[in-house]
C-alpha cells in the first residue's frame, strides 16, 4: 500500500507561472533538448524555459483577434541552429537564432499561420495556413532570408508529424476527418485514412518513425495509434474531452496528451504489439489542450488562463 500512495504521489503534475501576467495565450510549443519554447501570443513574446529560468524573446507584434484577445506568436519549431515562430499579429514566419536569441529574418504568409513545423530531409519549414486551405512551404536555408518557395492544397490542415528518416510529412484534414501522408520532395499527397476520429475531428499528430506508428489525438475521442504503411488501427485509448497537440518521446516510448475540458494528463506507453498502455494521468488546468515532452520525460501542458506550465516529471 506504501508503494502505491508513493507512486500516485510522484504522477502529480505542478504548475510553473510564467513571468507575465495571466493570461498567456499558447498553442504549439516546441522542445529542444531539454528547453521548452513556449509562444504567448497576447504578451508578444516567446518564452524559453532553461535550467528552470524562463527567457524571453520579445517585441512580436500584436492585433485584435476575436473576443478582443490580443493575438501574436502562436507556434514554435526548432530548426538547425535556428528556432521559428508562427505569429499571428502579422501572419509572418520569423527566425531566431537558437543561441543568442536574435531575430534574424521574417517572411509574411498570405494568410494567418497555424502549425510551423521544420521539415529536416528538405531543410525547409511548412506552414498550416487553414484559412486559405493551403500548407506553404518556406526556404530556410539562410535563416536572414526566408522565402515561401511552394504551396499545397490541403483542406483545413490541423495539426503536424514529420518522419525525417523516410522524408514523410502527416497532417490531419480536420473538417473531413481524415489524415494525410505528404511526400516532403514531390510535395504530393501519397497516402488518405478516412474517418480517423469522428465527426469532431482529427488534431494533434506525433510519430514513431522507428516502428511506423503514428499517433492521432481525437478532440473528444482520445489517442488512435496507426500502421503507417496501412492505415490500420493499432491502438486506442481514452483521454478525456479537449485534446488538441500531443508529443511523443520514441526514446522512452512514451506518448502525451492534455484534454483541455476534462483537466487531465495522460501518459501512455506504445507497446511491442503496437497498442497503447496508459502508464498514468494527473489533474491539470482547465483549457490545458497542448503538451510537450523534454529529453528525460518530462511533459509540460500549456494553461493560458492560468499563465503557466503545468510539469510533470518523470
């Protein structure tokens, strides 16, 4: 009995404030070793949570967005030597150098910037830009001068995965309940699963490139894991409503996902037969729909009512 109160105490998650008032308006965040980046659009910075400290990279411009909430950086992804921002106060991509901190060059979409992700077998960083149906493609290779150098027709792309070794990208096509796998050199859509999560849509993906899994986190109907080669569902567990980006660790084969409107962190484990095992789950903030993982297993959930991580060590 001692042993397992030990252990349910250790499952606890703690929140961690920002160094701002509440609140903090996130989406994508984005790790980096054992760094977290965390956008918070209102604030017009992007923060850096390293050694236990939070930086700040500041000076994002801002705009009006619905419900008077002020709207700016919104999503983060690490490059090489390079992070990049998707900011929603001017719809640009900018680039900061992962060191120093500097800005070092910008290019505006045609329309406002969902997920920003780096897609490393091209050296290039796709955009989600959902109101315009697309997925704009930017050259990255001299971070001081980004340039938009293609475009797909996606309907309502939400959410990301990049297999780098097999040079793959995933997105989900939210409004048609349906994932799509994207060749990153032909830029062409080379596999559709249909009906991935029912009528409220795919949102969150993440990958084991090792085993050709790939993880779906539903918004009301939890974690799906697929057969990238056939589609086939491996795996399911339930999470709680709410669930929008999720993270997967391959070195501990651990899988994260926050569901906002249950309050709640599930863990899951990717087993050999490719099913999913729930390894524990912690109370969170309320609204607390995105989740990443650190190098050592440690997940932080976005509360941008409350302004803070909630942690949960490993």
């Amino acid at each position: 009995m001692f042993a397992i109160v030990l252990a349910a105490a250790a499952a606890a998650a703690t929140p961690l404030r920002f160094p701002a008032d509440a609140p903090v308006v996130m989406d994508y965040l984005a790790a980096d070793g054992k760094r977290v980046w965390a956008p918070g659009g209102n604030t017009g910075k992007v923060f850096l949570l390293e050694g236990g400290k939070f930086k700040s990279v500041d000076g994002f411009a801002t705009k009006e967005g619905r419900n008077k909430m002020m709207m700016g950086p919104s999503s983060v992804t690490v490059g090489k030597g390079a992070v990049y921002v998707g900011n929603r106060g001017d719809s640009k991509i900018w680039a900061i150098d992962s060191k120093s901190l500097e800005k070092k060059g910008s290019v505006e979409m045609p329309s406002t910037p969902d997920g920003t992700f780096y897609v490393a077998s091209t050296n290039e960083v796709w955009v989600t830009t959902p109101r315009d149906n697309s997925i704009q493609i930017v050259d990255v290779k001299d971070p001081a001068a980004l340039k938009i150098v293609g475009k797909i027709a996606a309907d309502g792309p939400e959410g990301y995965a990049v297999d780098a070794s097999k040079g793959i990208v995933y997105t989900n096509l939210e409004d048609k309940d349906a994932t799509v796998a994207i060749d990153a050199k032909t830029r062409k859509i080379v596999s559709t699963w249909e009906h991935t999560c029912g009528k409220d849509g795919p949102r969150g993906l993440a990958i084991d490139e090792q085993r050709g899994i790939l993880f779906v986190g539903c918004a009301t109907q939890g974690l799906l894991a697929l057969d990238v080669k056939t589609g086939a569902r491996k795996g399911r567990i339930e999470t709680g409503e709410g669930v929008d980006n999720i993270d997967y660790l391959p070195s501990k084969r651990l899988l994260y996902a926050t569901a906002g409107r249950s309050e709640k962190l599930t863990v899951a484990h990717l087993e050999d037969d490719g099913s999913l095992k729930v390894v524990t789950t912690t109370p969170v903030g309320k609204g607390c729909r995105v989740v990443v993982s650190t190098e050592d297993g440690t997940a932080y959930a976005a509360d941008s009512a409350g302004g803070q991580l909630w942690v949960l060590k490993p």
